[in-house]
C-alpha cells in the first residue's frame, strides 16, 4: 500500500470513526450504533463519499477482527 493511502485511512479513522465508535467494544457494536453514526454524518453535512470511505474502513476493520 502507498503511504499517501496509509495516510489517508489514519485519517479516516482518527478523525471520524474512533471518536465516533472508538469507545465500543466490537462485541458490542450494534448495527444501530453504526446507522446513527452514518446519519450523524449525514446530518452534519458530510459528503457521501466520505461517509462511503468510513463505511470501507469500518467494515474491514470488522473483517480483519472475525480472523
């Protein structure tokens, strides 16, 4: 992986999903704890492509964690 994409995941992640879902334990993640994160997002005005970009990280996350 190129580390203009590393760096564009850390951001991703730092700066959107831990505050938002950081304090969750994946066993206690919800599906509706991450459908209002999307709509929170949404809300506030951030771009589907972005919210798309959480959604990658989030569910790769989660794949790499079932391993």
């Amino acid at each position: 992986m190129k580390p203009e994409n590393v760096a564009g995941y850390e951001i991703v992640i730092r700066k959107h999903l831990k505050p938002a879902l950081g304090g969750v334990l994946v066993q206690k993640l919800t599906v509706e704890q991450v459908e209002t994160f999307y709509a929170a997002m949404q809300a506030a005005g951030k771009s589907s492509s972005l919210i798309k970009k959480c959604h990658m990280r989030l569910a790769s996350a989660l794949r790499l964690g079932q391993r």
